[in-house]
C-alpha cells in the first residue's frame, strides 16, 4: 500500500531532497523518514550541503526577480493551479502526511483540505492585495502606501503540520511576489518533496518561472545559512518556543524580519451553563485530536467547580471510547506520537503532574506494541502547578476547578504562551467577558468551539511565547511584503510638512 502510495505521488525508495524550482539533486547525507506507527523507515532522502544551500539561495534570489515582474493576477494564476493540483492529489497526499507523521487519515486529507483553502485564499488576495489613499496636509499633494514583494522567505516547518503550514506562508508568499524556500522538519522531508513536486510541476506546466525552492536537512548544521543570509529578508519559523527564541534573536541580529508561529498552553473554559455535550465534544477533538501535537491542541479544562465531576466522568468515558491504533485505518481516532523522545517526554509531564498532586483519572502510559503509542491521560489537578504551564506536545489534558470567572480567567491567562483559548457557556454576559480586553490574552478566542482546528480565513497566531505572528488570512499577507509610503507633489510649490518655513524662498 505504501509503495503504490509513494509511487503515485512521485516517491521512491531514495528520493533527492534539494529542490530548485523542478530540478531536484542532494549529495548530503542520507535521511531516513521513519513511520512512527510502526517505527519501520519508509523511504530515503538525500540531503542537502552547504555549497547546495548557498547555490539555492543563488538561484531563489535570481528567481525572486523574475517573479516579481508577473503580475500579481497572474502569479495568483500560479497559486491556482497548485490548488488544483492539490484536489487532484489530496486523498494521496492526506495518506502520506498520516503515513510519515502519524495523525489520522481524516486529519491528514482534512490537512491537505487547508492548503487547498489558503490557495483558493490566496488566488482571491492577488486581485486585492493594495494599499491605502491618505489624505495630505499638504496643498496639491498626493500621499498613498503600496506593497512591494520582499523576495526571498524562509519557510521553516514543523512535523505536526508539515504541509498546511508551508501552504500558510507559501501561497500567499507566491501571491505577494516572493520565492520561498522551504526546510522543512526532518521527520517530515517526504511530504515536502512530495508537495515541491506538485507545485513545481504545476507551475512549470502553466509556463511560470520558478517560485518554490526546498533545502531538505537532517539536523541542524545548515539552517542558520538561511537565518544569517542577508537576501532573505523574512524568515517564518514554526516550532517550539526555545527554538524561536533563538531564531528571533539571530534574525534580528542583521535586523532581518521573523514570523513566529510557536506553539501553546490552550485552555477551554467551561462555566455551569455550558452544553456539556458540546465541551465533550470539542475537548476529544482539541485533547485527543492529532494526538495532541497540534499548537492548537487543547491542554488544560479550567472547569468550574459545580460541573467538574460531571463533565471529568462524561470525558473519561469518551476517552476509554477511543480506537488507537494504525492512523490510516478507518475508525481509528488516535495514532501514534511522533518518536521514543516524544513518549518519553509524554510520561515525564504525567509523573511530573501526579507528583505535584494530580490525580490520573485515564491513560498516561505507552502501549506495548511497535510504533509511539500512548493512552491519552486526564488528570485532576489541584491548581496550576508548573507542569501544567508547560506546553508538553501530546495527548494530556490538566483539569483544574475554578469558583469565579475572574479566577477562570485569570488562570487562563497565567501561562507563558498566549495562542488559543475557548470559553463554553449560555451566559452572555460570561462570553463577553471573555472576550473583552481584559479576558483571554490568546490570539485566538472562541465562544462554544475549542481552541484547534481553526479555519484559514482568519489571521492564525499568537502572543508571548506564541511569537507574536499572525499567518493566513485577514491581513496576514502583509507580513510577506514592504510598505512603501509615497507623496507626490503635483503642484508647483514646495510646501514643507508641519507647516515648517525653511531658507527666503516663496512659501
Ligand atoms: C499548528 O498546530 O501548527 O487551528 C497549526 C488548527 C489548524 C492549524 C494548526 N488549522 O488547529
């Protein structure tokens, strides 16, 4: 099945991880992509060396200024087409983000479904993307912004998104009138030749110029060519906040811009008017959902005290409910952790939490059997111990009790990360609360749904250790391009702005 996968998606058994536009090469060292539901490789790549890094950023420069000369429609063309391609290829392409990286199949195509929507997104801005008219103090003067394209973009990805993130940043990217080179995580380097492939193919089919580049890695001996190479002027970086720390901090040393986009603490709020059928919903999906590896994933369930028995029974029967088991088989709800490291750090946070009073009502260990499988763990906690401010990437939800919104909220808000957050309630007065100035701090803020599986139509990211990014939609292209600020004079006088006389000439 694997191998017919592969196949039609343009794999192989050993397959070049250096892309610029359609040709591929790659004599670094092997990279082996492993399926973390049996633990067995699946395929090869060759990576890339540093003389093949710095001759892609050659090119992706060159490149950057052939294709800021296409017309933005036109470019908007390009991104259309990689749409097509991409419901040509989603069922196939959905089975190889689950095959490589472990997440449900449903979750896998509906993935692929996202980079579908932020290209039709995309093709859309390419006709509006503009800039503002603003009125001039100045007699016969004409003041206007436009937009100009940035050129080169790093793209660096995670494993947990490793196609809709890239999708994120390069569709609108392409759109805006910059190349993007792509690194993506080396859990994940299949599903990114398999996505350069695609796009490259279409793009060459329509007769565009090159726009896509990808530099496939196995560590990190060469990323920071990419964050210290002053032609690229944004590097967009999702990953955990250490990392980003890092990376913000070496972009900003040449005062190179950074998109960040680095993960979270998030909470859903539930109140003793919510719809418990609702919270219990929205809860499995946001906590067990991707096996919790998504930054959206829900963490903690600050519960108000009068409801928390009831919801923690109704939930702890959910979860006893869950298949585990093969991610591409049909029914199977949770799949495996991305690697040993990753169960590892698993059942340290659910020792750690027990040790500081937690008490486990489900799950918290791995499963005897090959690949990374673990039980998704509920556990009571007393009060927000320092474990559970941690964001630990899997399955483990924190329940904490409150007796007021204000210490509901207050909660909520005590965590170092500040991406996405949920209240579910009747109460009007209780939503709104929530989502006033001095309510949630996250980026993201929802009434009756869970803090995961946002649509792309709004701008995604958030504050403090989130990074401060916003990608997707909204306004969220802007980040991708330079505002120029520009006065035409169309009168035959010099006036000077602030009403400033200077030198005996005539006002
Ligand atoms: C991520 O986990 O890095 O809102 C992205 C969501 C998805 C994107 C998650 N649309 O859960």
């Amino acid at each position: 099945m694997s191998l017919d996968l592969l196949a039609r998606l343009g794999l192989a058994s050993q397959n070049p991880g250096v892309w610029l536009g359609d040709r591929a090469t790659g004599s670094g060292p092997a990279l082996l992509s492993f399926n973390p539901a049996t633990g067995e490789p699946i395929a090869e790549v060759q990576t890339g060396t540093a003389d093949e890094l710095a001759h892609l950023l050659g090119e992706a420069a060159a490149a950057a200024a052939a294709w800021q000369a296409v017309p933005a429609p036109r470019r908007g063309e390009a991104v259309r087409l990689i749409g097509e391609a991409l419901r040509r290829h989603r069922d196939d392409l959905g089975s190889l983000v689950s095959l490589e990286m472990g997440k449900i199949r449903a979750e896998g195509i509906g993935e692929v479904q996202e980079m579908i929507d932020i290209a039709d997104y995309a093709v859309g801005l390419s006709r509006m993307i503009g800039g503002r008219t603003l009125p001039s103090e100045r007699p016969d003067h004409r003041m206007f912004e436009q937009w100009h394209p940035l050129g080169v973009v790093a793209v660096i990805t995670a494993f947990n998104f490793p196609v809709a993130v890239w999708a994120w940043n390069a569709c609108l990217a392409a759109i805006c009138g910059d190349v993007t080179v792509w690194r993506p995580s080396p859990h994940a380097p299949l599903c990114a030749i398999a996505v350069q492939r695609l796009v490259n193919a279409a793009l060459a089919g329509g007769g565009f110029p090159p726009a896509f580049y990808l530099f496939c890695e196995a560590g990190t001996e060469h990323v920071g060519r990419l964050l210290d190479d002053r032609r690229v002027p944004l590097v967009s970086f999702t990953g955990s906040t250490p990392v980003g720390r890092q990376v913000a901090a070496r972009v900003a040393g040449r005062l190179g811009r950074t998109l960040l986009e680095l993960g979270g603490n998030n909470a859903v709020v539930v109140d003793a008017t919510a719809d418990l059928d609702l919270v219990e919903r929205a809860v499995l999906f946001g906590a067990v959902g991707t096996a919790g590896q998504r930054c959206t994933s829900t963490r903690r369930l600050l519960v108000e005290r009068s409801v928390a028995d009831a919801l923690v029974e109704r939930l702890a029967a959910a979860y006893a409910q869950v298949p585990i088991g093969d991610p591409l088989a049909p029914g199977t709800l949770l799949g495996p952790l991305i690697d040993a490291a990753a169960v590892a750090r698993f059942e340290a946070a659910v020792s750690a939490a027990r040790a500081q009073g937690g008490l486990l009502v489900c799950g918290g260990g791995g499963l005897p059997r090959a690949g990374h499988f673990v039980r998704p763990a509920i556990l009571r906690m007393p009060a927000q111990t320092p474990v559970v401010r941690e964001e630990t990437f899997g399955p483990i939800l924190y329940v904490i009790p409150w007796d007021t919104l204000d210490e509901a909220i207050t909660l909520q808000n005590e965590v170092a990360h500040g991406l996405s957050s949920a209240i579910f309630t009747r109460d009007l007065e209780a939503a709104e609360r929530f989502l006033a100035a001095t309510g949630s701090d996250c980026g993201i803020a929802n009434v009756n749904l869970g803090t995961s599986g946002a649509e792309i139509g709004g701008a995604f990211g958030g504050e403090k250790d989130t990074g401060g990014g916003r990608e997707a939609g909204s306004d969220s292209w802007k980040a991708y391009m330079r505002r120029q600020t520009c006065t035409i004079n169309h009168g035959r006088t010099l006036p000077l702005a602030q009403g400033i006389t200077f030198g005996a000439g005539p006002a």
